[in-house]
C-alpha cells in the first residue's frame, strides 16, 4: 500500500475530522469503523447511479468496491453514497419519460448536496444511464473538486435463436433495445408475430449494461474520456466484464494523484476539452442530447459553450466510426476495435484535437494518445482521411422555424435524403402522434410535428423514441419527417430534427404552426424554416392563447418548470458558475 500523508489544512474535510471542536463528527466515523489513521486522511466521496430499475446501473454497486481499493490504496479513505436514475429505456414512450431530463439536474444536486453536507475532498463519480452521466459529471465541475469519472460499461449485443422463426433482418444482426422499439412498429405494421416479439424480447438484452449502440449514454462515456473526467479507454468494456476493475482501481489511485496535485475539475473542463468532446460526438455519429449535455456541464464552468457551438464543431468533423443507430456496429465492437482512444489518434491526424488538455490521469490528451499503439481497423473505425461522410452525423439547424435552433442525427443518411419539403401535421403532444402512427392516420410526404414537449412545457423534455421508431418499423422513416420541441432518444432513425427553440411554452414559432403550413428541413445548408411570412407569423402570435396547461401543477416536475432554461443552453435550471461568489474547494 502506498502511504503518503496529505495536508489536510486546505482541504474540505478538515471542517469535519481535525481539531477538538471535531470530536463529536469524527465519533461518527469511528462508529464506522474507521481507524484513527483513516479518519484524517483525505476523503473521498464515490458516488454511484446504482439501482435495480435497468441494466444499465446494476453493475455500479460492484465496480464501486474496485473505486474503494485503488484509494485505500493510495492512502486515501473513501466514503460510498448513492443517488438516483432514471432510466430512459424503462421510462420510454410514456408519463415517466418527463422524469428523465429533470432526473439529471436531481443527481448533480444531490451528488453536489453529498459532497458539500460531509466535506469530501474529491469524487470518483460511477454512472450508467443517459442522464446519470452528464449529471455526474456537471456535479464534478460544479464542485470543482478533484475529480475522476468511470462509466459502467455497455450491455453485451443480443442474438435471436438460431432457426428462431422470426423476419431474417432480426435474425441476422446484433440486437440492442433500439430493435426491441423497432419490432413493435413491425409487430403494428402486421409485419411481425406475437411469437416472434416475444422470442425477440426476452434476448435483445442479454447482460448488465447501457444500450449498445452510439446511444445518450454511449455518446456520454465517449464524451467523459474526450473532455479528460475519465482515464482514457475507460469507458469501452462492456460491463460484464469484471477486468473492469482495473479500471476501478485505477480511478481510485488517480483521484488520489489529483488531490496531491491539486487538479480540479475545471482544470480539466476547458473550452479546449468541450470542443475535443464535441469533435468525438460527430465522428462516431453520436446521440443529438449532447448538443443538450455538453452546453450544461460547460455551464457549472461559467463557459460559454451553447448549441450552435457545438454544432459549429459538428459541421466541420468528418463522420468515420461506424456504429448504431446510423451504422452497423455496438460499443463493444468500439472497445475491441481500440475505442476512444484510436478514435482521437485519428482526430489528430486531422488537426482536429486540442492536444494539451489536461486529463485524469494528470498526462495531457498528446500525451496519451503518444501511447497509443493501435490504428484504424477500416470496419468500425474508418480512417480519418477516408471518412464515412465528411461532415459530422449530426446537424444543427436554425431559421424562423427556430430561432434559437435546433438539432438533426443524419449519420446513416445519404445527402439527397438530408432535404425535406412538406405539409405540416401537427400534434399537441407525443402520445397524440403515436396513436396517429400506429392508426396509420398520417400520410406520406408530411412532417410531423410535435409541440409542447420541450424542457418547460412538457414539462420535462420528453424523447420521442417510441413514436420514432414505430414510423421505422412500419417502413416510413424516410417517408416522413419529423420536428419536436422535446428530444430524441439516441437510438432514434431517421429524418428527426428535436430541441427545436424556442419551445412552444415560451412562445416559439414552433406553437404557431398549423396543418397544411409548409416546412423545409435542409440539413445540408442548417436551415429549419416554415414558408410563412412575418407577418403571418406575428398575427399568430397575437391570437396565441398561451401555453397548454399540463397536469403537473405541483411537486418535483412544477418545480423543475419553473426554473428550467432554454435547450439552446443546455436546459439548466440554475445560474451556474457565473454568478459563483465562493468555490467548495476553497471553503
């Protein structure tokens, strides 16, 4: 065990374990268990999303116990705690989905709330789900704290049965859950048998794990070894793996390092760092809630960093790693391929990669790809000079239809099919689209609009998953279009723009719409507009009644309307590091 002995006049725990007023705090850490020797060493918090709602979480508990012997044994004392998850493929295509957006801004509050009501020292944060990632991650750079971040791994691909009697195309490819919301649109579309949806149920997730495919949650693991929270390859192992350990342990030791080297946070998280993160996103054709995530960790940073910013940054990125929903491979073909690291080792050959952001591991992002050894397999990760398409898989839109713009997954989609015309058909709500869909009452041709689904009006952001991939599954994601004020799960096809601001709630244009009123998507020039004039628009807006009243007129999700912000800047609901008068660190 490495000892080394930490002066603890600076560091937040010594309000709870040094001097005599302490004696009652530290009697409680005795009651612990804990030796004197541990009681004035640094403290550090691991905190995990664990839970028993999804797969995605399960394995957090045990991968915690790795976390805790990499900094006992770098003479560090870690302390354990939980906070919540939501988990969006649980909370899908339903009320529970309003939970899911909010739920992130309730981690990184309660993460911040742990660590400040007990005075711990640093943060080893362990997540698994969409939004328990970037709330991990924005409670690390809103504390400011030492930090290190580990992802707990992506679920393993499922495999119908062979001779299974169910259509060839399920038979024969890797499943994940994106296939499961798919198949339902098939089994409406008559398409598919009971049987054969039952036997695809029971065996698209066969493990512990996040979706497999560049999904939210895959897109933010990406995300955390890019920005620098994560010791680089972290994130790849698929989660049944127990070698996943090493990497615990390895977490722990490097918080430890940090602490002694007094590396925080928001040392890591730069502008630099958000823009390499962003440069990831794009290549690997990653889930459009980054353009949501990356503005809000940007924010407990006091960095101006919105979504046109990170759509800039998508425009100019070649689009060169293959995987799902857009291509053909999961994370663990990711992982095997060299993950995240050979991905940066070809943004550098492009110029495209800020090479002296500091890492968790204390090593510069130059100075770990240096080590790296492995190129470009050619099948899951392309070269950086023979890119999939040049431009980054996902689109930033803006125009009179959005002002404050919007987002579009175009990875997987040829250029010709990135414009589209049509007449709008436009719904109150999502589960008034999805009864359209599965009635077939819609024509080919439209875009389908779905309003007052945004952060407030929702409220709660809701993803459009369910209605998204049942026009997939009948056959008509390239037939229709799709725009929403909500969001799109980053497992969604086709051609579906979200995040369109400002919100109908707030008065945007998108709550002016009627049938019939022509829109053009144009994700080639950025554009998202409605062929009215000016005119037309602010006369609607004068006989505008106001945003439509929800159910949700007290408790968590009132609270959360009331305070959330606009998509466009992440969708926070507080005034972040700006108005800061005194950092935790420094207490």
């Amino acid at each position: 065990m490495l000892k080394r002995q930490t002066d603890k006049s600076k560091l937040p725990s010594r309000h709870v374990t040094e001097g005599p007023a302490r004696a009652p705090h530290r009697s409680y850490l005795y009651a612990m268990g804990l030796s004197e020797d541990e009681i004035h060493r640094p403290l550090v918090g691991v905190a995990t999303c664990w839970n028993e709602a999804a797969p995605c979480n399960i394995a957090l508990n045990r991968q915690a116990q790795a976390v805790k012997l990499g900094v006992k044994a770098a003479s560090g004392t870690p302390r354990e705690f939980t906070t919540i998850t939501v988990t969006d493929g649980i909370a899908m295509g339903h009320e529970g989905m309003r939970s899911s957006l909010a739920s992130r801004e309730a981690i990184a509050d309660t993460v911040e709330l742990t660590m400040r009501g007990h005075c711990y020292d640093a943060l080893v944060g362990l997540a698994g789900c969409d939004k328990s990632l970037p709330g991990m991650m924005m409670a690390m750079v809103r504390l400011n704290t030492p930090s290190v971040f580990i992802y707990g791994g992506s679920i393993l691909p499922g495999k119908a049965p062979t001779g299974a009697d169910v259509p060839a195309d399920f038979a024969s490819r890797d499943l994940t859950v994106q296939d499961m919301f798919e198949a339902v649109g098939r089994h409406q579309n008559g398409d598919m048998s009971d049987a054969a949806l039952d036997i695809l149920e029971r065996v698209a997730c066969p493990s512990a794990g996040a979706c497999g495919g560049q999904f939210t949650a895959n897109t933010m693991a990406c995300v955390s070894e890019a920005i620098g929270l994560a010791l680089f390859n972290s994130s790849g192992m698929p989660a049944p793996y127990e070698s996943r350990d090493q990497y615990g342990e390895a977490s722990g030791r490097a918080v430890m390092e940090l602490i002694e080297k007094n590396i925080r946070a928001r040392d890591v998280v730069t502008r630099k760092a958000l823009e390499n993160a962003a440069r990831v996103v794009a290549c690997t054709g990653g889930s459009t809630n980054a353009g949501l995530h990356l503005p809000a960790i940007a924010h407990e940073a006091a960095i101006d960093f919105n979504l046109f910013d990170v759509c800039d940054i998508f425009k100019d990125t070649p689009y060169f790693v293959d995987l799902k929903p857009g291509g053909a491979y999961v994370a663990k073909d990711l992982y095997e391929a060299g993950g995240v690291p050979v991905v940066m080792k070809e943004l550098r050959k492009a110029g495209l990669i800020h090479e002296d952001c500091i890492t968790a591991s204390g090593k510069t992002v130059g100075e770990e790809l240096d080590l790296v050894t492995r190129e470009a397999d050619g099948r899951v990760i392309h070269p950086v000079a023979t890119p999939i398409t040049p431009t980054g898989g996902v689109v930033g839109l803006s125009g009179n239809l959005a002002p404050d713009g919007a987002i579009v997954k175009v990875a997987g989609m040829e250029k010709d099919q990135q414009v589209f015309t049509g007449p709008a058909r436009v719904f109150e709500c999502e589960e008034e689209a999805f009864e359209a869909v599965k009635a077939r009452s819609y024509k080919e041709g439209e875009v389908i609009v779905i309003r007052n689904e945004g952060p407030a009006g929702g409220p709660g952001m809701r993803e459009m998953l369910a209605t998204t991939a049942a026009l997939s599954g009948q056959g008509m994601g390239k037939k229709v279009a799709l725009i929403t004020d909500g969001r799109f799960s980053g497992a969604t096809r086709g051609f579906c723009v979200g995040h369109v601001g400002p919100e109908a709630a707030h008065g945007g244009p998108i709550a002016l719409l009627k049938d019939g009123d022509m829109i053009t998507i144009d994700a080639v020039n950025g554009e998202l507009s409605v062929a009215l004039s000016e005119a037309e628009m602010e006369a609607r807006k004068s006989a505008w009644a106001g945003p439509r009243k929800t159910d949700y007129a007290s408790g968590a999700l009132w609270k959360y309307a009331q305070l959330v912000g606009s998509a466009k800047f992440g969708a926070v609901t507080h005034p972040g590091a700006k108005e800061e008068t005194h950092v935790y660190m420094d207490q």
